[in-house]
C-alpha cells in the first residue's frame, strides 16, 4: 500500500490523507478515520481509532485542517493547469 501523502496530528489524533488517481475522475484525495497513539502496559506504541471524549475536539480540527490542505492541493492543481495551458488567440 502507497503511503499518505500528508499526515495532520493534534495533539495524539492524527489523519493520514491518501491520493487517488483515476482515468474517470482524474486526482481525488481521501482520507480514513482519526487515529491515535499511546503506549501500552509494556511500553510499545499502539495505534486505535476508539477515542476518548476529550479527543473529539481534535479529531474535529484534524478533519478540518486535512480539508483545507486537500482543498489547497486541488487549488493549486487548477492554477498549474493554466499556467502550463496553450494561450487561446
């Protein structure tokens, strides 16, 4: 599996953004349920995406700063397409 493309934490909550590319739809970007990590009993680096109550306000600010990078991505796509497009005269 391709890794994300970019990765927005706060605090321990974390979204991963992925890239598709289709030949129907062109580029899209996704992204999956907010994450966290946290050691266990034994010291090990677990990852889940059960959050606790006090967590969902930044799974909240996740969401919405992997929408505004997305949404900057599909912007700046749409502002290499024409300055790299022929001139119409």
């Amino acid at each position: 599996m391709a890794a994300p493309v970019k990765k927005i934490k706060v605090g321990s909550v974390e979204i991963a953004i992925w890239e598709n590319e289709s030949e129907k739809y062109g580029k899209s970007y996704s992204f999956g349920a907010p994450t966290k990590s946290y050691k266990d009993k034994g010291d090990k680096w677990q990852t889940t995406n059960n959050l606790k109550s006090g967590e969902a306000l930044n799974a909240i600010v996740c969401y919405q700063k992997a929408f505004e990078w997305v949404y900057m991505e599909s912007r700046n796509e749409e502002i290499k397409d024409v300055e790299t497009s022929e001139p119409n005269f």
